[in-house]
C-alpha cells in the first residue's frame, strides 16, 4: 500500500473528504465490518405478526432461520408498511425476540403439591387428565342450581378464571365458551383492571 | 389527559408530533411532567383525582362563552331533549343526584329519563351496579323504550332541556373552584380552554387522548364522560382529527373487552343473563326497547346467533335455542370479590391465564392471601412469575402469614406459547383485529391457549359423555368440533376455523357472513361475536390484510380490519352536516352523494346506507329503519349522542366532582365527599386510609399515583426477565418534589418507603422538579409517584407497589381506583418481618382505621336524612392484620362492619 492509498484508508480523511460528513456510512467502514451483514440476511422466511407488548398494534417482521436444532426465530423488526407504526418499534417491542428465545422461558409442565416446598416435573396429558378431574370437583362443590327464590342460577362459583389480555381473540372466545358451558361465572380479564 | 403517551404508547406517539409538525397544538393536563409534557407546547400539572372538576371547567367556561359549535349540538346531540320533571340536580342535592338509596348506595335511575319517552322499567341501581351495568354498553347504547316521541325544544331554552340542565349543573365549576381544587393557575386553565375552544367548528377539530390515568379512579367512567362532552360540545366526534381516543394497554385488551373473558358480558357487549330473566325473550326485552331506535334493536339476531354457535344442531326454537343453558348472574362477580371469597373460602380452584395479579392487581396482599386458600391454581404463562410462586416467594413469607408446609393450594404450571409460536389475532386500541402468522413451533410442553382450553374442554367432554346429570347438558351439546392440525392425541386445534365461526355462518348455505346485517334471529345463522362479522367478508381472512401504506390512502382500509364493518372512524355520519355535505372541504371523510342516493367517502360510512340526510321516521318506528336522516349515532337508542345520560350510567346522567376515596381535600363543590355510588368493600384485610370528613387523613398527609415506564410491562413478567429491559431500568424508585424531600428528609439515590394502612414499599428516591407541589385552597399538597412494575422475581427485583392500593371500584366498571389514594413516605427502608406489621399497625392506630373507615359514603346533607353523619362515632376494634372471618353471607350488601 502506498503512502496515498494508506492516508485514503483513514475513516477521518474519507469523511473529511468524501460525501459521508458525518461518518456514519461508508466513511466509518472497514474490511471488517463490508464482510458483515445483518443476522436477517440468513432468514428462510418472514413472518407477519404483531407487537405482543401496548395495544398500539405495531406490525412485527419475524426472520426465521434453521439449523440443526430446527427453526427458530433470528430477528424481530418493526414493518415498514404498517400505516399504525410504519416500521418503529419501542424499547419493548424492540426486545421482543429475547422475550421469546430468552433462556427465562419455562417449557415443562411443574407441579407444586399441597404443602410442598419444592416444584416436581409432571407430563403434560397427565396433568391436563389431573386438571380434568380437579375442575369437575371444583365445579361440584361450587354448584348452585337456584337462588334463594327459586330463579334458575345454573352456575358454579367453584371456578374462577383471570386472562391476561395478551391471549388471542379466538383464545378467549374459547376460554368463555368453555366456561360458560360449564356454568362458571367468575370469568375475569385485565379489562376490568 | 390521564397519559403519559410518548412512554406508555411510544410509537403511536409519533402520530402526535406529525400533528404538531402540521401545526397542531399540543397540551398536556397530567400531574406529572413526563416527556410526553417535555414534548407537548404547554404541560399544566393538576392534582391526580381532580380532572372532572378540571373538565367541568371547560364546559362551564364553553357555554358561558357561547363557545359550542351549536349547529353539530343541535343536530346531533340530546342537547334539545326535555327532561322528566321529577329530575333533581346536585345543585339541589348538595352533590346527589335524585333517586338516591342511602341503604344500598345507589341510584334509581328512573327521574332522569326524557319527558315523554316511553316509561322506563323501574330500575335497580343496586343490580345494575352489581353487574358493573355501565359497561354493558360497549356496542349497543343503554335501552330506551322508545327513541322517537321525545319531547324537544329546538330553541335549547327550555329550564328543563339538556342544553339549560347541563348550562345549571357546571355553573360553579369557575376558573376559580378550578384552582382552588386542582391547583391550576387561572391563567394556565384560561390558556386550556382558549387552545381547545378554538379547534372546534367547520374547519377544525381537536382529539383528547387518555389513558388508565383515567379510567382507574371511583368515577372513571365519568372523568370519560366529562371528556366525552366537551368534545361533542365542540363537535369533534365523528369527525377526522376529532374524537375521545382510549389508548389501551395491552396487545389485546379491547378484544378480551369485544369478545370476553368478564363476568358480565357474552360476546359482542351482550350482558350476560340475569336470575330474573324468565327466559330469551324476557331478556331481549330487558336488553333493548321495543320501540328504540338502531342497530342494537336487533339484539335478538345477535343472540341467537351466538346460542347456535355455542350449541349448534341442540339450540333450535322449540327450545329458545338453549338459553337456559347460559348461566345466570345475580351480582358482583368481579375479580376482587372472588379474591375475596376465595380468602373467605368460597372458591376452590383459580385459573390465571397469562396474568400475575400477586404483582398486578390493586392490593397484592389480598391476592396473594385468596391464592393462599384455594384447592388449585393453574397458572400459564411464558416465564415463572410471582403468582405461581406465592407460596415460596410472596412477602406474607417474610412477615409469617403465608407458610408453605401449611398451604394447601395445589399449584400447576404450564408454559405457554408466545405470540410467535401461535396464529390468531390481536385487537389493537382502536378496534382494528391484525392476524399474526405463526413463524415457529414452541418448543416441550409450550402450548397456546386455544391448545389448553380446547383439550380441557375434550377431556371434561369425555369424562362426562355418559353422564345423565342435567347440568352436564351444556356441555354435552356443546359445539366443540372445531378443526385440528397435526396428528396425535393432542393436535393444535385451529385458530383460523374459531375465527370464521366468531365471523359466523349462513346455516342453509354453508356461506360465510359479510356482515352482521345478514344475521337472524330464526336460527339459520351462526356467528360467536356479532360485532366481528365480516372480519371473513368474502371468505377472506380480512385480518390478515397488509396492503403497504405507501399503496392506499391514509384512512387505509386495506390494513387489517377493524369492528364494526371495517369503519375506522365510529359514527362517521357527523363528519357531514345535516345535509350530508361535509363540514368543510379539509376535514371531509364520509358524505351524501345525491345523484347515487347513498352515503360514501374515504372510510366505511357509519349509517344506513341509502337513508338520505333529510329523512324522517314515522312516530312509534323502530329499529334502523327509525334513524332520521340526521340521527349519527345508530347505535344509540335515540340516534343522538348523550351530553345527559338518561340511563346506562349508574353513579348519575352528568359527571359531577368528587374527591377520590382517600383524599387529603374536602370537596368544595358539594357536601358529597367522595362519589356516593362508588364501590366500598369494607373488611378487615382491605383498609382505608381516613379522607374528609374522618380525621386522622394527616397521617397520611400525600397524594399518591402511579404509572409504567416505557421499558417495562405491567406486572414485569414480560420484562423483567429481559436483560436489555432490566439494564435499562434497574430499579423500583419513587419521585418526589424538591420541597417535600426537604420537608421529609429525603435524600436522591437513598432508600426511602412509602406507607399506607396496607402495606410499606421501598423505593430508591429520585428528587425531580418533575413533581410539583400544588397550592390548594390555601395549602400546599404534595404528590408522590411511583412505577409499579417490581415484584420478587426476574432479573430485577423490588418491592410490589400495587400492595399500597386498597379496594374501591368505579361502580360502572368495578376497576379500582388505583391511580390516587393518599400516602406517608419516610426515609430509610421499611421494617421487615413481624414488625412491617406491627409498623402498619401503629400507622392505622395513630389514623384512628377502623372497618368503617371510608365506609360511609353519604356525606351529603341531605333533608330529612341523617345517614350523612360522617362515621366519626364508630369505635370499631382497630383493623387487625389477619384476614376477616367469613360474615358474608349471600346476597349481602359488601358492607361488613361486624367483621
């Protein structure tokens, strides 16, 4: 390398010369730094989804890649062409691929028996099964077939529920309908919080 | 007002500075300075529990004035309507309303109908409030029996029209009452009202934005009211720019209020059936006037609908499509009296579906007490969280009140699915559903919620296939055929088929619905929420919708979907005038096009389509078909929009000032304290701090509110397991002003605590001229804020600020007021162990709490009653620590004063 080759090599003399003033594009960049690019550009996919965080509904890209461990989510970013957030996401929304991929994520069922002081692994259709017979005894012991003068209750006040208003429309049209069918009027949500 | 949004709802900010770089003027009414203040063009603080008589002030200071835009009020507004004559105004009342029951809290609501309307039913306030009544009304308008035949005087002169009532009952709230109340300068409020007046008319509009800040008080359905009016005052509803904009919390919180997870409601806003209702017809009757106008007239077609979806081929007419297989409420069965019958061992087991009240919900300790007692809980979420661990983690652990070797509480966890791992979809806080696609599977046993419920619903189905118990019919019958992907005993039920039959169905065809117009009452359609219809128009999935912005225009109509009929801006129709021209050429959205005979526009019109601007309806008509020409407001009963609400409102028809529950002021408007509607659960295990005319309010001398930071969620098991969210905000904190620090020896960055009769917090201090103290009536009042998304868990921890909070709930809505109580804050940290407890029982002593403290909600004095006596003369035992014993017996009033 020449002398005049080394002095163009410098970021300052390129932006002090080139069209990048303010030295944050091509100015700044290196050998190292043009051979990288961003984690999105090894994606399979992009999926369309939403901001699981405000009720402002910004639109969500999600980059999906694989490897041997199978698919999993590279990146999250704002969608340019959403006319409610046009591609900006807040610090929240933002971090929402660590709110998935994180290591905080629990993915077995654990069970706490009465009186214990230690959670225990449980399978999942055992647990469900468990469930299964644990809400009709709930529910048994709850029942009120009248009120006091006679009127038709057909209810149980065995059973209460509290969603949180992240689960899906069709989540919680099932959650009441369920409910509902089994007479369980104690249904709650954080729209009454 | 009532939102910090540059932090709470960041990106939808960015909407507001476009206005401002368009030239709009910003103004920010909080008590706080956030940067939703730095960035506005006037920030005026204002105490925290004091918007309404701020509000009111603007509608005095706007028809005094002669302010209002008159041509949209006369036309649009009940403002000409005459008002029964046995209607009697605070005025009068010394702050009630007429139709008080000091027995049970409530109003009779039957003096504040139309002169001339059909007699209204007489109507229990005390069942309505029970049944958090006022928010039955998300689509449909409370019941009129008649929305024709109402006597009008067009002049607006009449001593007993809504224009001369509304004129009478805001008369004192005077720039003065507006200082000494809320501790705004008369300059500042005179500088609101001139910038807000000023956006009103033909050519220009303003829109009001709140949050929570306003919907968590006693009265937060009428500090919305108070907003509400102002605006249609001005004529900005609507109309483009204009209206009373709700921004939501949470990713889908308008959908769990649209299609609910709450006790009082069925899908669509249709109230969930009482005891009394004899069967579907009796209860259509009660929902809806036989002779009202609009949309909501057809709630039997909604019903019916909804009951062939839930039970299919077993709901037929012989059998009033099963409605006696709904079951019926006869009270409040709201999320905080079930914590307390689960404390009081009414309740067995607890769902929590993605939601951690231990940290979440007002009063923690209560929470954590009725979690405590139960045979089960389920929890699912996508992290551990403090409300499946309570019972090795909860404070009560510290103080020895919750002991795992003797807890009973059986305890499940699931981990569920993230929103990436699910399909399905998100309503956003305007009404607009967006499907999200599934990118990945979740991984061991995640799972979504559709998966849980769906197969729960299998295996009780299966458990009770053979049973010949009556009440296992419904669930027998019910319609649990819903399409499933992948193989095994367990397959991922699909969220796409539960969403075209929420769209709903033509039964003789197999047809999708377009349109909640095509449904019936006669059992040949099926649709599981009625207001959803046409999300699936076409046999699309119109929630899936993403035409980029850059390829429509800017109402953009071609991006998701929004209820109902894919309208972006509710009541459009008053974006023209009476004769269906726009208002003005730069604030045009929908109009009459004559030479076609309908209404079009740049959004979905929000009115009968071919109705002309000037039709009439004959007298007695009914339905849609009674909507006049310039009746906006079609889901109303009588096509206007209400500055008087003559019924759906149970704590009074105008909003009135009230001091919040625990208030350092004494109202000096009324005699009335704090709102006489308003929920109390009087209980040992739920204190209140003493407010005027009790005494003892000076040990807890300060205002407290509370409020989120932009890097947290909620309840933090959303981001405080994230590292990047942790880093940002490390720490629970609390800020205070520079002159109450000095007068309480607090010190920025040191500990200091925070105290009331429930619970002490520490907090780190951050001493910030962002809290400014208030000059009322001659005093100085400090407030105190805190953020409150800390909890025992997560890669950031603190104490929880929600355990401050008592229980006392808007009888509208029955939400807590949580957003004002009254506090102490000390330096130092709180004492732990036993002797937190022995140090909150000092406070509640000094304070003279007892169980009736904050119980006696009548203050007014009002002729001929003395219930008004304040309960000076209560010598209950001082509160105890211990939860109540059970004295609630059913149907009871929620005072327990013996307790």
């Amino acid at each position: 390398m020449g002398v005049s080759d080394w002095i163009r090599s410098w970021p300052v003399y390129r932006q002090l010369t080139g069209a990048d003033r303010l030295g944050r594009g091509d100015a700044a960049a290196s050998p190292q730094s043009r051979e990288r690019q961003p984690r999105t550009a090894d994606a399979d996919r992009v999926a369309a989804s939403v901001c699981p965080y405000c009720a402002v509904g910004c639109a969500q890209n999600v980059y999906v890649g694989s490897d041997a461990a199978g698919e999993r989510v590279l990146q999250i970013e704002g969608n340019p062409d959403s006319p409610v957030s046009r591609g900006r996401l807040c610090p929240k929304g933002s971090a929402s691929k660590q709110l998935v991929t994180g290591d905080h994520r629990e993915d077995r069922v654990l069970y706490r028996p009465a009186y214990g002081t230690e959670w225990q692994e449980l399978d999942l259709p055992t647990a469900m099964d468990m469930l299964a017979d644990r809400v009709l005894d709930a529910r048994r012991k709850g029942w009120q077939e009248t009120d006091a003068h006679g009127n038709p209750l057909r209810r149980t006040q065995g059973i209460a529920s509290l969603g949180g208003a992240t689960l899906d429309n069709e989540e919680n049209y099932l959650i009441k309908k369920l409910f509902t069918a089994l007479g369980a009027v104690q249904i709650e949500n954080q729209a009454r919080i | 007002m009532g939102s910090n949004m540059a932090e709470a709802h960041p990106v939808g900010f960015q909407w507001v500075m476009e206005a401002k770089t368009r030239g709009a003027t910003v103004l920010h009414i909080d008590p706080r300075f956030t940067r939703t203040s730095a960035l506005a063009d006037k920030h005026v603080p204002l105490r925290a529990g004091s918007d309404i008589a701020f509000l009111g002030g603007v509608i005095n200071h706007i028809l005094s004035n002669d302010l209002d835009f008159r041509e949209y009020v006369q036309a649009y507004t009940n403002a000409s309507f005459l008002v029964s004559e046995e209607f009697v105004d605070t005025e009068d009342l010394d702050g009630l309303f007429s139709g008080y029951d000091p027995d049970t809290s409530t109003y009779d609501t039957s003096t504040w109908q139309y002169e001339n309307g059909f007699p209204e039913d007489s109507v229990e306030g005390d069942r309505h409030r029970e049944q958090s009544a006022g928010e039955q009304h998300g689509s449909g308008g409370p019941k009129l029996e008649s929305g024709t035949g109402i006597a009008t005087d067009e002049t607006l002169q009449h001593p007993r029209c809504v224009f001369q009532i509304l004129k009478r009952h805001f008369s004192r709230y005077t720039p003065e009452m507006v200082e000494r109340i809320c501790g705004v300068s008369r300059d500042d409020f005179l500088e609101v009202c001139r910038a807000w007046t000023s956006a009103s008319g033909r050519e220009h509009t303003a829109a009001l934005v709140y949050s929570v800040g306003w919907t968590q008080h006693s009265m937060g359905a009428q500090y919305i009211r108070a907003g509400a009016i102002i605006q249609l005052l001005l004529g900005n509803i609507g109309r483009p720019g204009g209206g009373v904009l709700a921004l939501r919390g949470h990713a889908s919180i308008q959908g769990s209020t649209d299609i609910p997870t709450l006790y009082n409601l069925l899908p669509g806003y249709l109230p969930m059936p009482d005891a009394r209702h004899a069967g579907k017809a009796d209860y259509v009757e009660s929902i809806r006037g036989t002779h009202q106008k609009g949309y909501w007239h057809n709630a039997d077609d909604y019903l019916v609908s909804l009951l062939k979806e839930y039970w299919g081929e077993a709901a037929s007419e012989e059998n009033d499509y099963r409605f006696d297989y709904l079951p019926r409420i006869d009270g409040d069965h709201g999320t905080y009296r079930t914590v307390m019958d689960m404390i009081d061992g009414k309740v067995f087991g607890y769902f929590l579906l993605g939601q951690n009240p231990a940290v979440g919900s007002a009063h923690g300790r209560l929470q954590r007490l009725g979690m405590a007692n139960l045979d089960w809980l389920v929890v699912r979420d996508l992290t551990m969280i403090e409300s499946a661990e309570f019972w090795r983690n909860a404070p009560e652990i510290e103080t020895g009140e919750i002991v795992a070797e003797q807890c009973r509480t059986e305890v499940f966890f699931f981990p569920a699915a993230s929103h990436v791992e699910k399909e399905g979809t998100f309503t956003q806080t305007q009404r607009m559903l967006q499907w999200r696609d599934r990118a990945v599977e979740p991984r061991g046993d995640q799972r979504s919620e559709l998966w849980f419920i769906y197969h729960l619903g299998r295996l009780l189905r299966r458990k009770l296939a053979r049973s010949t118990d009556d009440r296992d019919r419904p669930l027998q019958d019910l319609a649990w055929d819903y399409r499933t992907e992948g193989d095994g005993d367990f397959p991922e039920p699909s969220a796409d088929d539960v969403l075209r039959r929420i769209n709903g169905v033509d039964l003789t065809t197999g047809e999708l619905l377009d349109s909640y117009l095509q449904l019936r009452s006669d059992g040949t359609t099926a649709a599981g929420c009625w207001i959803y219809s046409g999300v699936y128009a076409g046999g699309v999935n119109r929630a899936r919708n993403r035409t980029a912005r850059t390829e429509q225009d800017e109402t953009a109509l071609e991006w998701g979907w929004a209820w109902p009929a894919n309208r972006r801006v509710l009541y459009n129709r008053a974006s023209a005038d009476p004769q269906g021209r726009p208002w003005s050429e730069r604030k045009k959205l929908v109009w009459w096009d004559a030479e076609r005979g309908e209404w079009t526009g740049h959004d979905v019109p929000d009115f009968p389509k071919t109705t002309p601007p000037g039709f009439e309806p004959e007298y007695g008509e009914a339905g849609p078909g009674a909507l006049a020409g310039d009746d906006p407001f079609i889901m109303q009963a009588d096509g206007k929009a209400w500055l008087f609400a003559p019924s759906g409102v149970v704590d009074g028809p105008l909003p009135t000032h009230y001091e919040p529950h625990e208030s350092p002021m004494p109202n000096l408007l009324y005699g009335q304290q704090g709102s006489p509607a308003r929920k109390v659960y009087s209980r040992a295990d739920n204190p209140s701090n003493p407010a005027p005319p009790e005494s003892g309010g000076e040990v807890f001398p300060f205002v407290f509110t509370a409020a989120r930071l932009t890097e947290h969620h909620t309840a933090g098991g959303m981001s405080r397991q994230l590292a990047y969210l942790s880093e940002l905000q490390p720490a629970l904190f609390v800020e205070v002003s520079p002159q109450l620090a000095a007068e309480r020896g607090l010190t920025n960055l040191d500990w200091a605590h925070v105290v009331t009769s429930r619970a002490a917090v520490d907090a780190r201090v951050l001493v910030t001229e962002r809290m400014r103290p208030l000059r009322l009536d001659g005093r100085v009042v400090h407030q105190v804020w805190m953020p409150y998304h800390w909890g025992p868990s997560g890669k950031v921890d603190g104490d929880i600020v929600n355990d401050l909070l008592g229980v006392v709930l808007d009888p509208n809505t029955l939400i807590q007021e949580s957003k004002v109580a009254t506090c102490d804050i000390r330096p130092g940290r709180r004492p732990r162990g036993r002797e937190l407890l022995e140090y909150l029982a000092e406070y509640r002593r000094r304070a003279g709490v007892t169980v009736a403290t904050g119980s006696h909600v009548l203050t007014a004095d009002t002729a001929g009653s003395d219930a008004a006596a304040p309960g000076m003369t209560v010598s209950d035992a001082t509160v105890s620590d211990r939860p109540a014993p059970d004295t609630t017996a059913p149907d009871t009033t929620d005072r327990e004063e013996d307790a």
